[in-house]
C-alpha cells in the first residue's frame, strides 16, 4: 500500500514538472518615444525586473511598463508556455502640423520581445481638419476581415473613440495608402515569433478639404449624390465655372461640365452613395440597335432609324470607392415596345432585392399606364435570360459596390412593334441538366391587375423539359367566373390552358411559350403571385464500347479537348477528364454528347530491343482499333529503345523519304513524325524523295497522323537496328536530277540540338558534279565549337570548313563527285540557335576527253572484230578443201560433219529399245495361220538387202553453222570417218555376229557365230572398244 503511495507522489510531480516552463531571462531598452507594456492575463505568470549583484534583487508584478531609453533586464516566469502567455503593446504617437508630420517616417524596434505576440500601436495627432495619410512602404494591403495567413495584422479607426469598426488589412493587395482623420488610430498585431518590417510607413498631412473629383459628362447626363450615413459630420461641394456650392444631404447634378465634386470628410465614400442618371426617350431609340455599356454612361441623338452620337465611359476612376448605380430611363411610344438584348453570358434571375456574388446587380422596371410601377426581375451576370421586351416606360438599373471593378455584360437596346403582352422574357435553357427558377414580377408581392407576362423558353434538341410550380398565391377575381390562366403555346399547334393547381407539362421536347393572365382582383385580398422551377434533362443516350487490348500490344488514350461542359466520358462508370486504357487491359467506356470534333484518340505502342543483334526489322503500319471506338484516330506512335551501342534504320517500303519542308510539304495522310527520347524533333517525312536512309543513334519516337480517317494497311516506315555509329544522325541521300535538293539540320528552323552532330552522305549520279549553296545561322558558343565540314568520299582536301565565327553568311562550294556533308553543334550562348540549310543542285559534266577515249575504243574494237572474222572464215574455207566422202550401195549416205549425227552409236542408247513387238519384228518366224495370213517365217535372220525402191533416199541437209565460229578441234564423232554402227551386216560380206544380250536359241541367235570385224572407213585409229564380260550375257 506504501509503494503504491509512493507511485503517485512521483507521477503527480512528474506531471508537475511537464506543465512548468522554466524562467526566460532578456535585456531590453526601449527606443525613444515609444511606451512598452508587458502583461499577462493568467494568475500565476508574472514580469520581474532583477537588478544587483548576481541578480539577486528582483521586483515581480502581472504587468510591468517600461521606461523609453533605459535598460532593464527582465525575468519571465509562467508555469504555462511563456510565448502564448504575455503580450506585450508598444505604442508611439505621430505628431503633425497641417502640412508636415513627426516622425516622417514611421518605424518599429522590430527585435523588441519578438518572442512573445505584440501589438504595434500608432495614435495620430493632428490640428482639426487635417487629413492624415500613412503611405505603405513595403507591400501594399487588403481588407482582410478574417485572421492573415503570416501572422501580422493592420486595422485603422479614425478615432479611437468612434463607434465605427475597424477596417481590418493584410499585406499583398492594392491599397497603398490609408487617410485618417486628426484622431485616426493605426495598430499592427504579430503573432509570436512573427517578424515585422522595421520601416513601415511614411506620415503625410494636408489640410482636409475633403476628396476632390473631377467629373465631365453628357448634357442630359443627371449625377445624383446622396448621404446615407445621416450622422456623419461631412458636406458636398460642387465648383463650377468658379463657383462652390455645397449641401449636407444630396446633390443632384445636371449638365456637368469640368466641375469639381469636393467631400468635407476624409472617407467620404462610407457616406455617400452615386447614381449615375440617363434619360432615353422615344426619338432617341433605334429600330436596329446600339450598344449600351453598364461602364459607360451613354447619350446619343437618335431618331427612331439611326442613332449617332459619342457614349461617354465611365471606368473604375469615376467615383470608383463609391456604392454606384448606372440607371436608364427608356420611354417609347403608346404603339411601341422596346427590347434589352443581353448577349453573350445573358443573365440569370434572383429574388427581387437580392446582390449578385460579382457585384453586379441589374433590376428591369416597367412603369404601367394603369398601375404601379413593377419590377420584371432581378438578374445577375451569366444565365439563360438573353432579352426583356416592355411596354410604354421603363427602367435599367445596375448596382455595384464600392471597391468593386466595374466589368458588366454588354446590353442592345432596340423599338419593336407592340404587344398585348406586358413584358416578355426571352430564355435559352442550357445543354445538360439544369433546374432553373423564375418568379412573376413583383414577387413576392402581388402582380399587377389584368396584366400578363410571356417567358418564351428555347429548349436545346435531345433534351426534356419538366415544369414545377413550386409556390404561388391565387387572387380573388371580381368578375364572375373569371380566374388566373396558364397558357402553354408551342409553335404549329393549338395552346394549352390549366390552372395555378393544374398538371404542368412533364417530359417533353421542343421550345414553348409560358403565359400567365392575371384578372381584376380584390385589392383587400392577397393578390396573385408566382415562383415556378423549369427542369431540364438530356434525353440522348450513351455511346458504348468495350474496349479490349489483351491482344494488341497498344495503348489507348482519349482526351476531352473541346470545351463542351456536357460532354461526358467514362471508363468503367468513373466520368474522366482523361482516359487511358493500358496494353493487355480491357475497359468499359461510354461517350455522352460528345461530338467527335471534341474527343483525341491517340495510340501508342511500345518496342523495345535489348540486344541489337535479336532485333529483327519491323515495318510499321498503322493498326485498327475496335470500330466501337466513335472517334477517328488522330495520331499513333511507336516509341523505340535499342541499347546504346545499337543504331536505328528507317527506309520507306516505297524505296526513298523525303523531309516536309516549307514549299515541299508532305501529304498529311501520309506524314510521319520522327523525334528523339528527350523530346528533341527531328522533323516530319514522307515517302517518294531523296533520302534513301535515315540512321539515328538514339531512342526514338515515330508518330502518324492519319488525318483523312482512314486506316492505312499499307506500311509507313521500315525499321531495322544496325551497329553503332558516331555521329547522332546519318542521311544517305541520291539527289534530285530534275530539281534542287534542300537539305535541313534536324529541328530545322527551331535549332539543332546542343553537342550533337548529324551527317549527309551524298551519291551523285554518274556523270553529274554538285552545286551546294549553304545558308549558315550562327551563334556564340559557351562552350566546344559548331563545325560545317564538305569532303569528296573518295578522300582528299575539305571543300568547306566553316565553325561558329561565320554568322549568319551563305557559302557556295562544288563537288566533282560524291561527297560527306558533317555539321556539329556546340552548346549555345544564351536563346541562340544554330540551324543549317544546304542546296544541291546537279549539273551533268561536259569532259571531251572521255569521249575522245570512248570514240578510239570503239574504232579499234571493230578493228579486232573484223580481224576475228577474216581469220575465221579462212580457216573454214581450208577445213571444207580437205573433206571428202563415200557412197555405199544399197544404203545410206554419210557425209563427214554431217549434223544430224552428232554424236556415235556408242555413245548413246538409241541401239537399246524400250518395247519389241514380235510380230512386228519378227514376223517371219510365225506360221501363215488365222490371226496372221501371209505370215512368214521369223525364226532366222534375214540378211538386209536394200532398199526395195530405185530412188535414194532424202537427205536433210544440215543447219548453214554460224559464220564467224571459230573451230580448232573436231571431235571422233563430227570427224571425216564416223566410226561404224554396232549392227549385223550380211554375211556375204563380213563374219558372223552375236549380240550378247541375245538368248543361245534359235529365235535370237545369228546364223554365223563368228566375231564381228569392222570396217575400217578411215585411216584414224578406232577407239579402243570395252570389252564384253560374261556376267551381261
């Protein structure tokens, strides 16, 4: 029990000594003139001073004053906070004459006590009607009725026993200077720790004579300026050709000219309000409209055709701190109407006697023949009310505060021919939903008798409109049987009558005419009154589409880019300003009025290549995205990394490029943007020119833009990774032979990129040298160097070698054959951009000397061809002296270099036969029976005996050979002595012959056995024949 005692005598004095705070100890002296107090409001905290050897001697008190110029060391001890738990005042008083104060310039101990909240006090003291002014030295102010953000707050009071409120300022806004009275107060409070400005103002006196304003207005212009602050001691003075004039209350002024406006009191616009006065009258309007302007006090002369005349403006200097109202008085003829036209924001109706958040607040009045006047309604700036037509006379009123710029809505005013109608309000209902409410004039007090009004409502197309009478009070009608009409009236069809307490239209489309009659009613009685609410719906619906990527390698992005607030995108019912739908993920999207000129859809895809040496080449086109997509395809890119020791090709499919240049722009359908990771440009290009390929050593970017809608399949680009090159870009390029080819720096004309190079590498055509004319933009360099650089491929000098010192200059240089164009880029000084432009021009070559050359080769070529010949033909004139030939008997005749036997029998199978036909071929063996008569006996060889006729046989002559051929050798077989056919001849004139692939019978077996002997037809050697082998018998 004693330790848990104990327990809680240490808890308490550990609670204790958290809620303590330890003494503060500080030196001050106050600065002269300046009265310093420090006090606390809690009971236990309080201020010594100590003095004495090691401070010993102390004298403590709850609030302590310090003398000005005098040293004290102060001892602060709180068991709270010390910061939140003192305030310290410091106030000073700033004396003046009627043209001068003391001090002029107004300063603070800034370091005074800063630890603590402090509050800067400034009494002023002047002679009766002096204006005292503190001009702001640093920031200017603002009213500021709330606590300031950085912790210090101004206020001022003309005195410090008025009753009126202090006027509250933070610093950052235009006021720039306060004007106080003789007795004005000024204070500054900082909050703890807060730091405050040592110069803060400068003091400035003049006799009060109050503000003075200097006004020039039309002739039949009424400025009215009227006291609405009854108690306040201040006149006004009015001098005109030399003569004041001054009244306490108001002063109506007419036909001002140069007149000075005079206030006896140093804030006059807290006392007074200005009503800014023209009178319109009949002959003075115009049947087709002049512009009237709120900021502008308007008179012209018109008539009831035209309207001429100067309007006079009146901006935010004229009584600009005043509560202001501009008024139009409009009257017309008994037979006329006349028309406020509101374009452009329109207006918006409030309740009768309400402000607009803006400040400006219009009020149309109509002055009836047969009763009080009547306020059609109160408008502020922005809504669906567009025009106010009235009868007879009326008034336009527009309000605004003091303090407030004055930025009203322009209005037409215009003659139209009468109408039954008292008034009539013109409103175009917005797109979209939207609740708007209106109110009978005079709401909520009574409509006028036998009266009536017209809304005609314009209601946008696919949309639904509902009628709500929300709260209404029903006169007592004189007349027997008479009662409150509601009329609905759309256009082409017959109107439509119900009561106050009647169904009101619900549901339905297409702009209507809305007319309430009012009737004789008992004045005693509540009289007729109405608030009603028109509701608009979109009856449109949604355009679907589901969206699915898992099998594209593409990503989506659809951007709201019109300013159609109606318009209404959603991924997955989620409404987005911006939807994007990622490769591989499948989206629920939805489009609600949305035109497609207010929708970008763009594509990305994303190709990437680790290793350059598995990159195989890719041709681009642009895919087709889902056909639910509403919107056509604005632009697709395709971004590229490769490794860095990696380079990228692009080459058309068509064959060559060509760069979009001013006066060689490219088909938009088919352009294709080409730009650097880092977002540097490169430029646009398109297909059929003059570079062959385009080499970039870098992460790209390619964007289409197909802009005739249409889904190209045909290939845009060829893309290929190649090894890693030096420079960032490479062209290869084959000029134009017919025109000049223009070549640009990439980012051409913006600037190339610093530290970066690009290359040309110039085929010229055979036969062809080039003009290049350069257009050079030079700049300073911070640092490295530009270089311009011309070289023959096949080595040699520089033809050009130009660096950054050539500015802004053109060179001209030729080359005799295909060269390299180099440019480099340094890192520019400053804005400056470095930007190169080449001109090739081709211009075939006129050497006589190659042609020379070419004429003697052709001469000692016929030369050698004529010789050929002649030795060709001699030799063959020689070869057919020494041919010769043989006639056999009773069979065919062979001619030597006979060419229908170009080759032996030996040397091909026509020995050899595919099919025998016994009974063709042996025939004679067969007997003479019924299926063969006359059949002969086949079973020996027959010997051959010749021919059966007397004549030769024909004998095709042999294709005339080729003259001009040359032959050196004849082979065996074209010889003079053809070698002899292996065939059985009669056996009266050589031995008997066995084929060996004859059976030993007698049906295949010759008469003699004998081995063949050849015939010997030439005195050349036989080839050797190869000898028969048993096994092929």
């Amino acid at each position: 029990m004693g330790f848990c005692g104990a327990c809680a005598l240490l808890a308490l004095l550990f609670v204790s000594s958290v809620d303590s705070s330890e003494p503060f100890q500080t030196t001050v002296k106050p600065n002269k003139g300046s009265e310093v107090t420090v006090s606390s409001q809690l009971p236990d905290c309080t201020v010594c001073t100590v003095s004495g050897v090691n401070d010993a001697q102390s004298f403590c008190q709850p609030s302590l004053k310090l003398e000005p110029e005098k040293e004290v060391k102060l001892l602060f001890k709180c068991p709270q906070p010390i910061e939140q738990s003192y305030n310290v005042t410091i106030s000073s008083l700033i004396e003046c004459t009627k043209d001068a104060c003391s001090p002029a310039t107004v300063e603070v101990q800034s370091s005074l006590l800063s630890k603590f909240s402090r509050t800067f006090t400034w009494k002023l003291k002047a002679p009766e009607k002096t204006l005292v002014s503190l001009k702001v030295l640093r920031t200017g102010l603002t009213k500021a009725p709330h606590p300031c953000s950085d912790g210090r707050q101004y206020s001022a009071v003309t005195s410090e026993t008025s009753k009126e409120v202090l006027t509250r300022y933070c610093e950052g806004g235009s006021e720039t200077q306060l004007d106080l009275s003789d007795q004005g107060v000024v204070t500054l409070e900082a909050k703890p720790n807060t730091q405050v400005e040592s110069v803060l103002f400068q003091a400035l006196a003049a006799p009060m004579s109050g503000r003075s304003m200097y006004v020039t207005s039309d002739p039949n212009t009424n400025l009215i300026i009227t006291k609405v602050d009854k108690e306040a001691d201040c006149q006004i003075c009015v001098t005109e050709a030399s003569k004041q004039t001054c009244k306490p209350q108001m002063y109506r002024l007419k036909n001002l000219r140069n007149a000075s406006v005079d206030f006896t009191c140093p804030q006059p616009q807290k006392v007074f309000t200005v009503e800014i006065n023209k009178d319109i009258g009949m002959t003075e309007m115009a049947r087709d409209g002049n512009t009237l302007r709120g900021k502008a006090n308007v008179l012209r002369d018109c008539t009831q055709t035209s309207c001429s005349g100067k309007p006079v403006q009146a901006d935010n200097g004229f009584f600009p701190n005043y509560n202001r109202t501009f008024t139009w008085d409009i009257k017309v003829g008994t037979t006329q109407t006349f028309h406020l036209d509101f374009p452009g924001p329109g207006l918006q109706q409030i309740p009768n006697g309400g402000t607009c958040p803006d400040g400006h607040t219009y009020s149309v009045i109509l002055y009836l023949h047969r009763a009080a006047p009547a306020t059609i309604g109160t408008f502020c700036k922005g809504g669906p009310v567009t025009s106010v037509l009235g009868q007879y006379k009326g008034r336009v009123m527009l309000t605004v505060p003091s303090d407030v710029n004055l930025d009203p809505p322009d209005f037409q005013l215009k003659v139209g021919p009468y109408s039954e109608v008292t008034a009539i309000v013109r409103v175009k209902l917005p797109r979209g939903v939207s609740d708007t409410e209106f109110i009978t004039p005079n709401y909520p007090k009574d409509f006028p008798d036998d009266e009536q009004i017209l809304w005609d409502f314009s209601v946008p197309e696919m949309h639904n409109y509902s009628v709500q009478f929300s709260e209404h009070s029903a006169p007592e009608c004189l007349e027997e049987g008479a009662a409150v009409e509601v009329e609905y009236q759309k256009e082409g069809k017959n109107p439509t009558r119900t009561s106050l307490t009647g169904p009101q239209p619900q549901h339905q489309q297409g702009g209507f005419n809305l007319t309430v009659k009012n009737c004789k009613t008992n004045l005693t009685l509540p009289g007729l009154s109405l608030r009603y609410s028109v509701s608009v719906m979109r009856s449109g619906h949604p355009v679907l589409c589901t969206l699915d990527l898992t099998k594209q390698e593409v990503s989506v992005q659809i951007e709201k880019v019109g300013s159609d607030p109606l318009c209404e995108i959603r991924k997955d019912s989620k409404e987005e300003k911006t939807i994007k739908v990622a490769k591989g993920e499948t989206a629920k999207l939805s489009f609600l009025d949305c035109p497609n000129e207010d929708l970008r859809l763009t594509a990305t895809e994303l190709i990437a290549c680790p290793n350059a040496s598995l990159c195989a080449p890719t041709l681009l086109f642009v895919p087709t995205l889902d056909p639910c997509l509403p919107m056509p395809l604005h632009s697709f890119s395709w971004f590229f990394t490769i490794p860095h020791e990696a380079t990228l090709d692009l080459v058309s499919p068509t064959g060559s490029l060509r760069q979009s240049l001013p006066g060689q722009e490219c088909d938009p359908s088919s352009v294709v943007g080409v730009g650097e990771k880092d977002g540097s440009f490169i430029g646009n290009f398109c297909s059929n020119g003059e570079i062959q390929k385009l080499q970039i050593h870098s992460n790209i970017s390619i964007t289409a833009t197909p802009q005739d809608v249409k889904r190209s399949k045909e290939p845009l680009l060829d893309v290929s990774v190649s090894p890693e090159i030096k420079e960032t870009i490479i062209y290869r390029i084959s000029p134009n032979l017919t025109s000049p080819t223009i070549l640009v720096t990439p980012n051409w004309p913006t600037g190339m990129k610093p530290h970066s190079s690009v290359s040309w590498i110039v085929d010229l055509p055979w036969m062809h040298h080039a003009h290049i004319k350069f257009a050079i933009s030079g700049l300073e360099c911070e640092n490295s160097h530009t270089r311009i650089n011309v070289k023959h491929q096949e080595g040699g000098s520089d033809l050009l070698d130009i660096n950054e010192s050539e500015k802004m200059r053109t060179e001209n240089t030729t080359a005799r054959q295909s060269f390299y164009l180099n440019v480099t880029n340094c890192q520019p000084e400053g804005r400056d951009q470095f930007n190169v432009k080449a001109t090739i021009v081709l211009e075939r070559k006129t050497n006589l000397l190659p042609i020379l050359l070419g004429l003697v080769g052709a001469v000692l070529l016929l030369l050698l061809i004529l010789v050929v010949v002649c030795v060709v033909l001699r030799k063959k004139k020689s070869k057919m002296n020494s041919q010769s030939s043989i006639y056999m008997g009773k069979g065919n005749i062979f001619r030597p270099n006979d060419g229908h036997f170009v080759k032996t029998r030996a040397d091909n199978d026509s020995h050899v036969y595919d099919y025998i036909d016994d009974s063709m071929v042996y025939g004679h063996l067969l007997t003479d029976n019924e299926s063969i008569p006359n059949g002969m006996q086949v079973d020996s060889y027959q010997t051959f005996t010749g021919p059966t006729d007397n004549t030769l046989p024909v004998i095709k002559e042999p294709d005339p050979e080729p003259k001009g051929q040359y032959q050196s050798f004849l082979s065996p077989s074209d010889t003079f002595l053809p070698p002899r056919p292996r065939t059985p001849i009669g056996r009266q004139d050589s031995l008997g012959f066995q084929d060996r692939r004859m059976m030993d019978n007698e049906l295949y077996t010759f008469k003699s056995t004998g081995d063949m002997n050849t015939i010997r037809l030439s005195g050349a050697d036989m080839e050797p024949q190869l000898p028969i082998m048993d096994e092929s018998l």
